[in-house]
C-alpha cells in the first residue's frame, strides 16, 4: 500500500512539474509500450548482451535485486547482469505484463518472468517469480526503468 502511495504521490509531483514537453506527457502510453523495456531486457539477456539490457535503465536508475545489496548507476548495472550472463546463470529468459500505467513522463509494470538459471551444483533450474519497473519517457519517447525490483513467485 505505501509503495502504490508513493508512486501516485511521484505521478503527481512528475505531474505539476514544468510544462516542457506538456503535449506528448499528457498522453497516456499503452501498456504494450509500457512493457517494451522488458521484453527489449528479456532479448538482451538471451542474446548474452549486458551493455544492451543496461541501456533500458536510466543512467541514475536503481536495481533491487532480492536478498542482494543495491546496484546503482547503468554502469554498475551493467556488471551486474554481465556478472549474470557469464557465470551461465541467466538464460531462456521470458516476460509477461501484469498490469502497466502511466502519467505523463512517470510509468510502471509489473509483470512475472521465467528464466532458466544455473544451481549451485550445476544443473538447470527453471525460476519465475515477479517484478515492478517504475519507468520514466525520455526525451526521444523511449520508457527507461528507474527502478528495478523482482522477487520469486509463491509455490
């Protein structure tokens, strides 16, 4: 609940700043174009490219992996899911939007993955869980994550 208050608070204040661009933030985007930055991030990943599944985050944008410490900055990003891909961890990624809205320049989605991982003990261990994405419209339209969180699906 205190999550989906501060989103509506940032949506107002995103809302009431400044007018620059004001005609194509008044525009709602679609929740297929909310969920693009995803599906784009599930291609890079299977593709074993970690600087293109960082380009979908903003350079100050913030990753919350579970059980793990804060991964700040598209660089730092960008090792982590280097770090990812090379330690054959992530792979066969898939995506699916849950829900997606916007207003103005300030979005989210939340959807559930599947990925195939590698266990400790070297075997093929297929995860799902779920994420959110709070996005944001860069100047040229494209929606880039701020703010990356997923945890496991129940059993």
């Amino acid at each position: 609940m205190r999550t989906v208050l501060l989103f509506v608070v940032a949506l107002t204040l995103g809302a009431c700043s400044g007018q620059e661009g004001a005609v194509q933030n008044e525009v709602s985007a679609s929740e297929v174009e909310l969920g693009q930055m995803n599906r784009d991030f599930a291609a890079a990943l299977n593709a074993k490219d970690a600087k293109a599944a960082a380009a979908l985050y903003a350079e100050d944008a913030v990753l919350i992996p579970p059980g793990e410490a804060l991964v700040r900055g598209r660089e730092a990003i960008e090792e982590y899911w280097r770090g990812a891909i090379e330690s054959g961890g992530v792979r066969d990624v898939s995506v699916e939007t849950m829900d997606a809205l916007s207003s103005g320049s300030l979005g989210y989605e939340t959807g559930f993955f599947v990925l195939t991982a590698t266990g400790p003990d070297g075997m093929a261990v297929m995860d799902r869980g779920r994420y959110i994405e709070l996005l944001r419209r860069e100047p040229d339209g494209r929606w880039l994550s701020t703010h990356g969180i997923w945890n496991a699906s129940p059993e």
